[in-house]
C-alpha cells in the first residue's frame, strides 16, 4: 500500500492533531479513557525480551547488511526455543536506536527510503506465536534519541520548526503497523518518551520544542487502531513511574537487576505491574562480532524465586535474552530458562 492510499484509509481522527485532554502524571485516568483489561496479562508467569535490531551482531563473520539479515533470520529455530523455554510471551524490538524496521512500511518508506524490508519478519513472528498460544508484544523507538540516527531525525521532523510533522509522521507508523497485525500484537512497548517530553525525570530532549506538547492521547488512539484491547505503556526509564499520559495501560517495567519483585498487581498509579530486565548482558544489545553471550547474571533459584514472587501479586517478569544476528538466542539462558520454567510450572 502506498503511503498516499493509506493517509485515504486510514482516518483522519488517527492523522490530524486535535487538543486532548492534557497530559498528566496524577496517577488519575482522564474520563475520557478507559484502561484496557490487562486480565491476561496478569495471569502470565514470564516472557522473554529481545533486542535484535540493526546493530546486533552475528555470532560470527561480518555483520550483514540489514536487509539480508532480516531475509536470513532464523524464525523457525527462534520459535523453537521459545517453545523450549516455555515463555508465556515474547517481547520483540521493531526499531531500536536505527529506525530499520524489520517489515515492508510505505509511510517509512516516504519519510526515508532504504530503512524497510521486503520480509514482514514482524507479521510471520506474530504467527508463528498465535499458532503457539503464546502472545507478541511489539517494542517501537521513533529513534530521536542524541545523534544515534541523524539522518532519521532529520526526515521524520524531529528538528523541524513544526514539530506537528513529526507527531503525525509517527502516529501513521503506528496506525498502519496497528491495523496491519489487528489481535496478532497483545502489546505495544514505546520506548523513549522522554526523548519527546521534557517533563518526565530524564531530559534527553535534543530540539528546540519551541512549547510544543507532543500528543500522547492522540498516539494511544493511533496504537489501538485494528485492536481496541491492545494495551500500550510509555516507558519512563529506568525503575521510573512518571506517567506522561494517563492513556496507557501497563507499566513499561525497565529494571537493571532482581531487587524490586512486584508487590502487588498494580502500581499505585493504577497501571498493571509488568518487569523487563537483562538476563545477561546490561547494554540490552549485542553488538560485538565473534563475541560469545555473556552467562546469566543470577542462579536458577535466584530467578525462580523472583518470578514466583512477582507472580503471587499477579505480574508478570521479562528477560531480556542476549540474540545473534542469525536469530540465535544465548544458549546457556534459553537452558536456565527451560529449567526454571519447570521449577515455576504453570
């Protein structure tokens, strides 16, 4: 579909910027938004995360450019060891510090040629896991962050002087993305809010928003489109539970460690507990060539326990698993995480 054809279909509530009910960190849903039921998602034991993306290196050789790497990733042997495993749902990277998605995108493809692929590796990844009972949960970055990505920045509207560009560019990423998968994605995970919003604690604005307020409501409506249930979080950074909008469902849950096991279903902002935190490796990616995954960080027990713990409030726990380029997971974490799949049953 061309960009064009899908501005037509779309729907102009989802494309053009209306003032909202006003961003707020209260902890007090607006009236005019009604939560998402997070039942599921509360009954889940543990998921994993990883962050394949543009920067993940193979295991060995040369990094291939990609878009062979996304036409040679492994889904089959991939879905094989989440079945292994026996995570409850798997917490996947759509664009990270590169806007490069693994999928076909004509209003990515508008913005900026090069950065999408012919293989919807998103769409067979969401079938392959609907097939298996089990749930995918769809990580995006707008990829505005610092310099990580200049020439992003520049083309999506991050430092132009309207920065309504930018905002409606975004918004009709997540609306295709949304109605294209519908049920097929439980989940959105948007990370680096903050990079958008300068009210949260990080303050990694990096353009003149000259008093603009970037659209939060407006963004959830476009993240529901094709799946009204789907929930969504807005990530605040590390251990935080600053809200930039009350229209969000979960919380995002970035951790660095197993300190802080849940203590109850819901935060006192009201948002369902949910944790992500590195089994392995705390820079989240694995960048080095011919470079071995780091061994777990903790002891069967150690993690066994925590997602007991968590479970028993009704929240569920995600380890970020350490992944190659060719879709292979860390060896020694997929195993400790068979085990202690048996030792926490289901």
């Amino acid at each position: 579909m061309k960009r064009r054809a899908f501005i037509k279909t779309a729907g102009a509530a989802a494309l053009t910027l209306q003032p909202g009910p006003g961003n707020a960190d209260t902890g007090k849903p607006a009236p005019e938004y009604a939560r998402a039921n997070t039942d599921w998602l509360a009954k889940c034991r543990f998921g994993v995360g990883v962050h394949w993306t543009a920067q993940t290196a193979p295991s060995t050789g040369k990094p291939k450019p990609f878009q062979e790497a996304v036409a040679g990733f492994d889904l089959k042997g991939f879905l094989a060891a989440v079945e292994h495993i026996g995570a409850d749902y798997v917490l996947f990277t759509a664009t990270h510090a590169l806007q490069m998605l693994p999928a076909p995108h004509p209003v990515i493809d508008d913005i900026l040629p090069g950065r999408t692929c012919e293989r919807d590796l998103l769409g067979e990844l969401a079938d392959g896991l609907a097939a298996r009972g089990r749930r995918l949960l769809v990580y995006y970055n707008h990829s505005c962050n610092n310099q990580n990505d200049p020439e992003w920045r520049k083309a999506v509207g991050y430092d132009g002087q309207d920065k309504n560009v930018l905002a409606r560019n975004l918004m009709e990423i997540i609306t295709l993305m949304s109605e294209r998968y519908g049920d097929k994605v439980s989940a959105w995970w948007f990370d680096s809010p903050y990079s958008l919003d300068a009210r949260g604690p990080f303050k990694s604005v990096t353009t003149d928003m000259a008093g603009f307020q970037f659209p939060w409501e407006q963004f959830t409506v476009a993240a529901k489109k094709g799946h009204p249930g789907r929930l969504v979080t807005y990530n605040g950074g590390f251990n935080q539970k600053f809200l930039f909008t009350t229209h969000q469902d979960y919380w995002a849950g970035e951790m660095g460690n197993l300190k802080t096991p849940a203590t109850s279903r819901y935060l006192d902002n009201g948002l369902q507990w949910f944790g992500w935190t590195p089994l392995e490796d705390k820079n989240w990616v694995q960048t080095k060539p011919d470079t071995p995954i780091r061994p777990p960080l903790y002891g069967d027990q150690q993690v066994s326990d925590y997602i007991r713990t968590c479970n028993r409030n009704m929240a569920p726990m995600t380890f970020n698993v350490g992944i190659h380029q060719e879709g292979t997971m860390a060896p020694g974490s997929v195993e400790q995480l068979h085990r202690v799949n048996d030792k926490v049953g289901s």
